[in-house]
C-alpha cells in the first residue's frame, strides 16, 4: 500500500497514462514508437517498515575514495525498446500526455517533479536523476563492480531507482546524500527515504552513519 501521497501524486500521471494506452489500437509506427511495455509505471519502494528493516542492516563505513570515478564507467543512457533509450522510457512513464516522435524523443507532454512539488510543461525542464546518484553509488562500493553492473544500475527501470525531476532539483541534489541534500517538497520525504533505502540494500551499497540516522528521521515520516 503507498504510503506517501507525494508518491501517489507522482505516479498518478503514469497511471493514468498506462491505462489510456492498453489495449488500444497501436498508432502507426511512422508516428509513434511501440508501447514501452512493462515499464509504464514508476515502481514503488516497500513499505516503510520493510525498509526500516533494509537500512537496519546496512553496514555503515565512511566514503571510499572518488579516486578513477567517471561517470563513463557508468554507462547510461542505453536503448531500452527500439530506438527508446532510458531517458526517453522514464520520460513516457512518469509523464501526462506524453507524445514522442519516431526516434522516440519526447514531443510534448507535462511532468510532475515530486522533489520540489512543480509541473513541468516541456521535457527541456526535466531531468531523469539517479535515487542514488552514481558518484555516490561509486563511494559506497561501486568502485568494486564490473562495468556491466555499473550499467544496469545506472539504467533501472525495475526497481524506485530513476525519476524524472525538475533539472533545478536535480543539480541541488548533485551526488548528494538525504543528510546533505532531501527534497523541499518534505510530503516526499517518505517515498525519497523508502526508494533510497531500498536501493542501498538491493545493491548492497553501504551507507554512513549521518545518511542512515537521516533516513530514519525521513522514514519516520510515514507514519
């Protein structure tokens, strides 16, 4: 159950989105791409207390070297449906109205950035942010991972790891974690905590000791 109305507002649009387009008849592909099947909803985190359990056990260390870290050893953004690459199918999903032309670049549409509680009414405005941003990714252990993993997290579609944002919020953010950074719309702090946890866990990442009291604070929040 979503816990968080920000959450439930921010998937709304998507929701309704997914439900204009099945199972509708196709529109002819001159005009528009194929539907980006399955990913037409913003996956949710668990529940609050399942990731109180999460971040519970994560182990706590302090920041590994930035020493070698490039974004390029994150490879993003890759073809995900056809020519539909992960910044073009997060932009569909989470977006209303949405239309795109035959490269699968976003045409129109509006979008709801749950960081900072604004609408946005060109792509131009948006940017997808990484939950937890690669150059943390990278301090938090995946300095240690194959490139190949590195690409899969960079481009999860499967998982509360991807959100298209304003690009104000976005560039606040940075690579920042919830105890330096947390989103002004504070009605977010649930699912930003939830998503963040949850994350951290399924990647075993690790986190330090200000980062995991924050998120308790922030988990705190659902309730």
């Amino acid at each position: 159950m979503i816990t968080s109305r920000a959450w439930r507002r921010a998937a709304a649009p998507a929701l309704g989105l997914a439900l204009a387009l099945a199972p509708a008849a196709a529109a002819p592909a001159a005009t528009a791409p194929p539907p980006v099947a399955p990913h037409r909803v913003p996956p949710e985190p668990p529940t609050a207390d399942a990731v109180r359990t999460e971040v519970d056990a994560l182990t706590v260390e302090a920041p590994h070297s930035m020493n070698g870290y490039s974004r390029a050893k994150f490879p993003h953004w890759i073809k995900q449906y056809g020519q539909c690459d992960t910044r073009e199918v997060v932009l569909s999903r989470d977006g209303t109205n949405v239309t795109q032309d035959s490269m699968c670049r976003a045409t129109s549409g509006s979008w709801y950035s749950p960081y900072d509680d604004k609408t946005l009414d060109s792509a131009s405005k948006v940017d997808i942010d990484h939950m937890v941003p690669l150059a943390n990714a990278w301090r938090s252990g995946a300095d240690t991972w194959t490139t190949d993993r590195r690409k899969a997290f960079a481009n999860d579609l499967d998982n509360p790891q991807l959100f298209a944002v304003s690009a104000a919020s976005n560039r606040s953010k940075g690579d920042q974690s919830p105890d330096q950074w947390s989103p002004p719309n504070t009605d977010f702090w649930c699912g930003y905590s939830r998503a963040w946890g949850h994350i951290k866990s399924i990647y075993g990442l690790k986190v330090t000791q200000p980062e995991k009291e924050k998120l308790v604070a922030m988990l705190n929040t659902c309730d």
